[in-house]
C-alpha cells in the first residue's frame, strides 16, 4: 500500500510540474484566492477538467473509427514539422534583428 502512495505522490509531484504555469492552473489559483474557497474551486475546476477529457476523448475515439489512421500519422508529422519551421524562423528572425 506504501508503494501504491508513493507512486500517486510521484505522479502528482509530476503533473504539478509539467502543469505549472499552465493557463488553467493559473486561473484556479487565481479564483481559490478571490473566492476563498479552495475546495469549491478545486472540486469546479476537477469538474471542468473530466468533462473537457470526457469529451476530447469521445470525439477522438468517434473520430479514429471514420479517419484512415495512416493518412492521420502522416497529416499530423506534417504540421508538426510545419510549426517547427515557423517556430525556429521566429527565432532566427528575432534574433537576427536584435
């Protein structure tokens, strides 16, 4: 059961710290403090979070029976390396005008 406690601790201590400065984070933080209520805002924002993962996957999984998985794969390498280029451009031109 230790093991258990510690694997969801370390999991949380992950999340926490890939999550932090995340829009949403900052916005529960934001509304605990004007609201005072640290548990209706957690348990509001949980709420919000299931249902917004609730729906993404519903759609994705609807989604994934109607799509070639391979045209997909290929769509998806695609605007990746698209924002890529733009990302990298960005800072190329930043810099170079500095």
């Amino acid at each position: 059961m230790r093991d258990l406690w510690r694997a969801i601790e370390c999991i949380a201590i992950t999340f926490f710290i890939a999550e932090f400065g995340d829009k949403t984070q900052l916005a529960t933080v934001s509304l605990a403090a004007k609201y005072n209520s640290f548990v209706g805002v957690w348990l509001g924002s949980t709420f919000g979070m299931i249902t917004a993962d609730g729906l993404a996957l519903i759609v994705g999984v609807a989604a994934g029976k109607r799509l070639p998985q391979e045209r997909i794969k290929y769509i998806s390498a695609g605007i990746f390396i698209l924002f890529g280029i733009i990302t990298l451009a960005q800072a190329l031109l930043l810099t170079s005008t500095s």
